[in-house]
C-alpha cells in the first residue's frame, strides 16, 4: 500500500531529535569490507528510526519514500541491521538514478523494488554499494543502455574480483565478501554478485530460479535484468551474442507454472503472495516472489513434436574436473549431425548443453567426444535419463587410437617376455608356472630367410609314448632330423612325459602356448605362421590338439596317428592334413583315418567354407611312410591362419580353454560346443550364437570382425540378446594381450552375452 508524503513527514518530525545527533556520522559512507563482516552486538534503539530520518534529511522526499519503502517491507531478520549499511546503500542508489540514463528513466515503483534493495535472499547483509559502484561505473562507461550494461559488467566484473563458479564454496548463498575471500561461489552466489553489481548502477535486477528442475535434477539461479522488459542472464556466464541465451533455456521451458517446487521465481522486495524457494532454508519464506514461468515457457507450436533431448557432462574421472570438450551427435556412417560443448568447472555445476537423442532407437545414440585434440567415442542407451555424465578416461577409443595402443602394449609385453624368459630360450627348456614339475625341452633347426617378424614357426612332435626315458630321447632326436621346411624355424620339443599320452595331457596346451609366445616375442615368427605336425604317438597330439587350438595355427598336419576320442568339429578354420600308410593297422589307425577323412568330407559338404583338409594315404605302406609325408609341408605353408573367421565351431575337448577365436567363456565345460556366425551387410552387422550347453559368453571383437563404430545385433538361440555399439577400451586390450600375448587376435572391446535356453520344437 502507497506510503503518503505526510505520513512519512509526521514520522520523520517524531525521530528529528534522535536524527539530530547522528546526522554528520551518516554522511561518510563505509567502505565495503574486505572479508565477510564478523557479527557483533549493535545497541540502535531503532536502526530504521534512524534511517529514516538520515533519509529525508540528506535526500528529500525521495530519499524519505525510498526509506519507507524499504522499512515497510523489510525482513524481520534486519530489524537491527546496522543504520550504516542502510545509509551507504541509499546514497549510492540515489547517485546511481542520477548518474546513468537508464536509471534516471525508471518508474519510481520499478526503481525501489529493483534498484534500491540491499540485499535478494538471506545472505549476508554489507555495505556493498560503495566498491561496487566505483567498479562498475568504470565498467559501463561506454554503455549506452541497461543490456550494454549489464552485459559488460557480466564479462568483466567476475575476472575483477576473481569470483568463478566452484562447488568448493562455504554455502550457497554467500554476500559478496564471502565469496571474494573464497575466490568462488556456485550459482545463488555469482547472481547475488551480478544483481548487486547491477544495481550498483541502477540497473533493475533481481535473482530468478527453479527449487528444481522438472526432471529432478536439482535447483539453479540466474539473473534477469530489466531492459523496457525482463531478459535474463547466467551469473558469470557472459554470452556475446547477448541476453535470453542461457544454457538453462531447454530445462526452463519445461517448468511447471504455480509450483513451489518446477516453476521459475523471481525475488521482489516488495510483499506479494509467493515467496522464494531457498533449497537451503526451505522453512524460510521470508523473501517475497513472483511466478515468472510463463515467460520461459515455449509456444505451442514450437513445442509440438520436439524430439527428446538430454543434458550432457563430461568429467575427466569418477569424482574428478568437469573438462570442457566438443561432444558430437554421430549418425550410423559416423558423420556428424549435432555438435555441443560442455563447460567446465567455472560453469555452473547443472549448466549442461542439450543434445537431441533418437528416442524410438534401440541402439542408443553415438557420440564422438573431443578434448584437447583426443577423440574418444561413447553412447547413450536407449531409455538414459535426462542427465548422461560420460568420464573421458572410460570413454571409448578410435579405431586408430585402439591399434595404436594395442601395438605399443604388445611391444611393451615383447620387452617384458624376452627379459623374463632369456633363460628358458638360452637353455631352450621351457617352464610353465602352472605346471612347474613338466618342462618343455627343445631342438630347434632354421631354414631360409624371412624379413623380422615374418618367420614361420613349425612345431614337430615326436613319437613313443609308454617307453623307457631313452626311448623316447631316441624318437626325439629322430624328430629333428625328419622335416625341412623351405623357411622357418623348426622345433623339435621333448615330450615332458614318458606315458601313452605324451601330447595331449593338460599341461601340454599352456607349453605350447608359451612357447610360441615367447618365439614371436624373441625370434620374429609371424603368430599368423606357426604350423602343428607330428609323427606316431605325435599324430595322436595332432588330433588332440589341432581341434582345440586350431586359433593358434595356419595349418596342421597328422601323420600316422590315433585320435582316440577327439573329434574334427573345431577344424573349421584350420587347413588340416591326415597322411597314413594304407597298412598301418595297429589301433585300427589307417581306417581311423580314412573315416576321419570322410568326416571332415561331409562337414565341408554342409560348410563349403570351412573345414579345408587333405587326405593322403599311402597304398602299400605301414606305421613308417618313408619320408614320403614330407610332401606335405608345401601345402602347409601355403597357409596362414585367419585370426578372425566370420564362422565359428567350437568344441570342447577334455582339456580345456577359455577363449577359441573370438569367443570366450569363464568356465569352460567339457564336450560343450557353441556355434558363432557374422553376417554383414551394407547396412547391418549380426552376430549370431548357438549352444544348448553354454549359457554366458564373452564376444572379443576387432574392428577385423566388425565395424566398432557402427551398431550390430546379437541374437542367441534364436533370440535378440544385443543392439547397440560395442566399446573400445585400453582394458580389453591389456586383458586380451595378458592372457595371450598375440597382437593379431587381441580384442579391443569385449561383450557378454547370456544365452537364454533353446525352446524346444514340436514336430
């Protein structure tokens, strides 16, 4: 209600006496205080009494009306404010209205509601004025209107005082000493510092805000500020493309107008019917407000078939610095059709860009994140909430950045096992740690020339099996002399024991796993280029063996052996060799052969891409061929493996392994099998698995198999298990090359699957 001319002179005649004495005192101000103002104890018989008569007495009418306006609408906390803190304020509002045009041009009503209050929450109160005005005039001294203005105290003040957005504040609602003496504040803070700046010459401001979001993300203050209108502005956040521009723009439309909690308020000083929420003090409802929500609603039409969006950080780690970095919005092809920047600690801690996401897709949306000239690449599922935090160290690596990794920790490992290993390749014996009682000793021959790294490695098992040591020694030493590749390295190795089973024991696996390992790390053989061969009790390992690590050869040859129970399904992808004397019949083994022959017929009849074989058998010879299956090794060599067959069988056998290709599996069962199929297409990639035995699966992928930077699809038993992008990350790459050291099939992103139970059907 209006305060009358005479009513505020009767009030001022009552208090002159007391007026009197003080009156020279009031007219220096105070200097704003460089820290926040320690609390003591004040003995004003009536500060506001005294106020009001400083008022009228230094400035008039206008002077008294501005005093009662504030007395009339004041909080009860500043019943005892300090007199000195209200005389400074009103002597530098009065000289602002004086001094700037747009001041001078505001209603009355606008400029004590808007210009002339101390304080917009509960902060604090000090003498503010003072500094801020010689600061700020200096600021605008080119201004020519409220927006230039308040623009350029946006740009420049908050570098002055060395004030920035940090969650490291004391409180939320800090004065201005507080947080100069800090050097930070979050955003209730920073607008407390831009409205008083703003005031200080005469530009109407106040504090607007949300209690919360519409999606529950938290609370957020800004700025608005008057211009013939209300514009709006972030505190700290200057945008030179002018006001209404603020990074909250999406999440303000979405208020909800009339609620305490998702509407958009504005303080006032004056009494109205609302009052503003502090989500620091929600009791608190001491500061008057108006519901300005509709102004950031959007139109109708604008509003219609908008698609869904979500706001987006980026952080370094897990509880580390928000960074700020390009984030691209990718199509399928991996072109570019939005691009956004996330800001960084300075910014408010919800100041977040919006960026579109394909809501209907269930491959999510893909992302290409760049910071500081990395490129990492990350998605968004499908059904995410509004708020996606992406940490850059777990983000997902290029193509390039991947093998680039890949080939610097491989080199890195190369170093590693030649140190460690330089005893094992000097006394050539070799130790597995988890079979320390069993050594592999060797014998080794080299023939031809290959540039580094491109040698061949053929691994030549003897025959015996239940003899004496010296038997054994004497099949070995006759196993050296028996093959001569036209290139490679050619090893002999000593069978570890002496029993019927020399090459098919448990043990034996992890031996030749670490002797080739440590030949490609130590003597330059290409992994793609190591060949299995073996004679007698030796073709009985190559049956065993080929099917179950036929991911470690390019080819294997079998001559006059016996399988025992083993069986050809895991050859798919391994070029395999049977050669057998027509008369060797002990153990059945010449027939044995034979039908393995036709076996491996029939699966590439059913297969044509796969299981590659030769069968040679040798009319009129016994269990001693004469040689004449070194006629073979051609064949062989004319082989290398493919590390990444689009076609898969795996079975296991009684030994077992935890990955085959690029399949994997934590607990590996015997006589399990699982069947893997790629199917790529100009616009699709699909991976299909089969097992009635298995029911979790590790897919190891590469971009070798796959395009990584496009979806594809997994269905397992004939059901859709996955949609979406698989990541790259330095993890699968250490983990892939520390379980086998073997650049060439290291995974550099990893999947698991769950294999949901095949239906049965009902003929």
């Amino acid at each position: 209600m209006p305060i009358t001319t005479a009513a505020v002179l009767c009030l001022i005649l009552a208090l002159a006496p007391v007026a009197a004495a003080r009156m020279q005192a009031a007219l220096t101000p105070i200097p704003a205080p460089a820290s926040a103002p320690e609390t003591t104890t004040r003995f004003h018989a009536d500060p506001w009494a005294d106020f009001a008569a400083y008022a009228e007495a230094e400035h008039g009418e206008l002077g008294a009306r501005a005093a009662a306006f504030l007395a009339t609408h004041r909080p009860k906390r500043d019943a005892d404010i300090d007199p000195a803190i209200l005389r400074d304020n009103l002597a530098y509002a009065l000289k602002a209205r004086e001094t700037f045009p747009w001041a001078a041009s505001l209603s009355e009503d606008m400029f004590f509601n808007d210009c002339l209050p101390y304080a917009s929450l509960d902060e604090t109160r000090e003498s503010w004025r003072p500094d801020f005005y010689k600061r700020c005039s200096q600021i605008v001294a080119e201004a020519t209107t409220a927006t230039e203005a308040a623009q350029a105290i946006n740009r420049e003040l908050f570098h002055e005082i060395n004030v920035h957005y940090n969650t490291g504040r004391k409180k939320p609602n800090q004065c201005i000493s507080e947080s100069i003496a800090q050097g930070r504040a979050t955003c209730t803070g920073l607008s407390i510092i831009l409205v008083n700046a703003c005031r200080s010459v005469g530009i109407p401001a106040r504090i607007a805000g949300v209690a919360n979001w519409s999606d529950n993300r938290g609370n957020h203050t800004w700025v608005e500020i008057w211009d013939g209108g209300w514009h709006f502005t972030g505190a700290d956040e200057y945008d030179k493309n002018g006001l209404n521009r603020g990074w909250f723009n999406g999440s303000a439309s979405k208020a909800v107008p009339g609620s305490e909690e998702y509407a958009v308020w504005a303080t006032s000083w004056q009494a109205t019917n609302a009052h503003f929420p502090m989500v620091w003090d929600r009791q608190d409802k001491s500061v008057p407000a108006v519901d300005v929500t509709q102004r950031y609603l959007p139109k109708q039409a604008d509003d219609a078939d908008s698609p869904p969006t979500v706001f987006v950080r980026v952080w370094d780690t897990r509880g580390g610095e928000r960074l700020q970095a390009t984030v691209e919005r990718l199509d399928c092809d991996g072109a570019t059709i939005e691009t956004v920047t996330t800001r960084y600690d300075r910014a408010d801690l919800n100041d977040m860009p919006a960026l579109t996401i394909d809501g209907d897709s269930p491959i999510g949306t893909r992302l290409r994140v760049i910071h500081n000239d990395t490129v990492r690449l990350a998605s968004i599922p499908a059904g995410s909430s509004s708020t996606v935090d992406l940490f850059f160290n777990e983000l997902g690596l290029t193509r390039s950045d991947a093998e680039t990794l890949l080939a610097k920790r491989w080199a890195e490992r190369n170093t590693t096992i030649a140190t460690a290993r330089a005893k094992e390749v000097e006394g050539m014996a070799f130790v597995h740690p988890d079979h320390p009682d069993h050594p592999l000793r060797i014998k080794e021959r080299t023939f031809g020339d290959a540039p580094e790294g491109e040698r061949s490695l053929w691994i030549s098992m003897h025959g015996g099996g239940g003899a004496p040591a010296t038997v054994n020694d004497q099949q070995w030493q006759n196993q050296i002399g028996l093959y001569e590749p036209a290139e490679g390295i050619y090893i002999a190795p000593r069978a570890p024991t002496n029993t019927w089973n020399l090459w098919h024991q448990g043990h034996i696996d992890p031996l030749f796993d670490r002797l080739i390992e440590t030949y490609v790390a130590t003597r330059g053989v290409d992994p793609n280029r190591v060949y299995l061969m073996g004679y007698s009790a030796g073709g009985d390992g190559v049956y065993q063996l080929a099917p179950r690590m036929a991911d470690r050869f390019a080819a294997a040859a079998m001559m006059a052996g016996h399988p025992n129970e083993t069986t050809p399904l895991g050859l798919r992808n391994l070029p395999f060799a049977l050669l057998m004397g027509g008369d060797d019949a002990a153990y059945k083994r010449n027939a044995i052969a034979a039908d393995w022959g036709e076996q491996l017929d029939a699966l590439q009849t059913a297969d044509p891409d796969g299981y590659p074989h030769q069968v040679i058998i040798y009319e009129g010879l016994g269990h001693w061929m004469q040689r004449r299956d070194a006629e073979i090794l051609p064949w062989m060599a004319s082989h290398t493996r493919t590390p990444w067959p689009h076609r898969l069988v795996w079975h296991q056998d009684d030994v077992t392994h935890s990955r085959f290709y690029w399949l994997g599996v934590d607990n590996p069962k015997a006589r399990t099998t699982i069947e893997a199929i790629v199917s790529i297409t100009d616009t699709e990639q699909h991976i299909e698995v089969r097992s009635d035995d298995v029911t979790k699966i590790t897919l190891r992928l590469r971009d070798e198999l796959i395009n990584l930077d496009r979806p594809f699809t997994v269905t397992a038993n004939g059901q859709t298990v996955f949609t979406g992008y698989a990541t790259r990350t330095p993890s699968a790459i250490d983990a892939s090359l520390l379980e086998r050291h073997d650049h060439l099939t290291a995974a550099t992103a990893t999947l698991e699957i769950e294999l949901p139970v095949q239906k049965e059907v009902t003929p």
